[in-house]
C-alpha cells in the first residue's frame, strides 16, 4: 500500500529540484518509510500545492515532483512510484484564489495528464488525483481561508468553471437539485450601519457559519458595510437552512427580500441553500 505526505516532507537547499532532500528533522524516519515502501512494493503518495509553491520551475508541480525524485535518488530508491493524492488550485479566500486561475492550473493539468509527459528527471507520468471535487465549508482554515474553496463544484453541485477533459468531455453540473424559496436575509434599509448592535451581530453570523469569502483579496471582500452585514445575515439564515427566526434575530438589523442582493454584478455570490430534504428524497 502507498504511504501518504505532504510536500513538505521534501526541499532543496538549493532552491533547485536537484538539491532535493528530505527535511533534516525527518531524514530518518523517511529513508526507513520509503524503504519500507520499495521492500513491499509500494508508493509514495505526496500531496502537492503549487498555489503556496516558490519553485522556480516553469511548471511548479513539475518542481515539486523532480524535488522528490532527487531526495529519494539521494536516499537510494531512484525509482520508488510516485502518486500525487492531491493537486489543485482554489478559487477564493486569497488574493491569488478566483475562478480565473483555477481553471488555468486544473486545464494545464489536465492537459498535461492527457499528454502522459512525465517532468524532466522523471519521464514517466505519476498517477494524479485533481483536489477537490467540492468545497468543504467547515475545513479548519489554519494555513488560510483559501481552504474551503480547492473545489472544481460548489456545494450546491455546480460547476464552478468549464474544463476541457478531453474527447469531447466536459465537467457537468448535478441536475435535479432543489433549493429553498428564493428568499434573502439582508440588512434592513432602515437601518443605521453605526447602529452598535451591527458589528456584534456580523460577527455573530460568521463565527457559526463561513464568511471566508469577506477576507482580503476574496470574492466578497469589496462590500460595503451594509453590504458585508447582508452577507453574513445571509450566510447564516441559508445555513441555519432558512429556518423560520433566524433572519429576524439580529437586533432589528435585518430583513427578508426576495431580490437577489448580488445581482449587482460583482463576483459576490449571495447562495440559496439547498432543500435538504427535497434532496434527502431523490
């Protein structure tokens, strides 16, 4: 069986994939693990995350994978198989996350793989698995709030942006899905963004649910205040699955509508919950 890492098990003291090493602290546990792996015919699964890459190669993931490869030469095993569990680019929570540069990575790669051209030390192309099907909107977002958005599909099942598979294949939506009434839960226009309850009330929202697309750089992060309270007041009504009081808790801060308010234009999406159990039928 393959054993399973993360890129940072690996560096180069050179800033080179040819300086490729395994980490100080862990030289030694990863020459008995990859020998582990070469007595018993196995593999090396890595994780790799171009998106927080610094390679210098052209091709970041290429960088990556010869960085390995030259660590594992150096350790004895030249030819351990390698298979990359996770590579992909997300699409908000980071100035460098949005839909455009995801599609230009995930479309290079599967380029890439539909090519079967290995990197320059390696010829043969490693078996690759694309992270991730659909955004996880509860995932830790310790390293950043670019976590909860590596998704090709949005949680309703959508297709995020269009990739090329090949043979005429492309990505497809899940059909039939059934959402919640059209409704929002928004800031009431009568009411005053120096109102104190407001602030408390956002943070509110957004320490139950997922705001990560209000942080810096993100597809939410150009709203107003009263634009910012209406997300977080939405997030947080669809989430709670638009459970009846859950808009009008908000200290008289908001209400319901039934205009879309990211219909503005802007890349802010303001979601309509799926109907679970509309969904829990099908």
């Amino acid at each position: 069986p393959p054993s399973h890492s993360n890129a940072d098990i690996f560096e180069s003291y050179t800033g080179l994939p040819s300086g490729g090493i395994f980490r100080a602290d862990i030289q030694d546990l990863m020459a008995s693990i990859v020998k582990l792996l070469n007595d018993n015919g196995g593999a090396l699964t890595v994780n790799i995350y171009p998106f927080l890459s610094h390679a210098v190669y052209t091709n970041a993931l290429d960088g990556n994978l010869d960085t390995l490869v030259w660590a594992l030469e150096k350790n004895g095993f030249p030819s351990l198989p390698i298979i990359v569990g996770e590579v992909g680019w997300p699409t908000d929570g980071d100035p460098k996350a949005n839909p455009t540069l995801a599609r230009k990575f995930n479309q290079g790669l599967i380029n890439k793989i539909k090519q079967g051209k290995g990197t320059p030390k390696r010829q043969t192309l490693p078996d690759i698995y694309i992270f991730s099907l659909i955004d996880e909107d509860a995932k830790g977002i310790e390293p950043g709030n670019f976590e909860r958005h590596w998704g090709l599909f949005n949680l309703d099942g959508t297709v995020k942006y269009p990739v090329d598979l090949g043979g005429g294949k492309n990505l497809t939506g899940a059909k039939g899905v059934q959402y919640l009434p059209r409704q929002w839960c928004v800031m009431d226009p009568n009411a005053s963004v120096s109102d104190p309850n407001l602030d408390p009330s956002v943070k509110y929202a957004c320490t139950h649910v997922d705001c990560t697309s209000l942080t810096y750089g993100s597809s939410c992060s150009g709203l107003d205040a009263r634009g910012t309270a209406s997300y977080a007041f939405n997030k947080y009504f669809q989430t709670m699955n638009q459970q009846s009081g859950r808009c009008e808790q908000f200290h008289n801060l908001s209400v319901i509508t039934k205009t879309d308010p990211g219909s503005q234009g802007g890349s802010c999406w303001f979601e309509i919950m799926v109907d679970p159990k509309m969904n829990d039928q099908a």
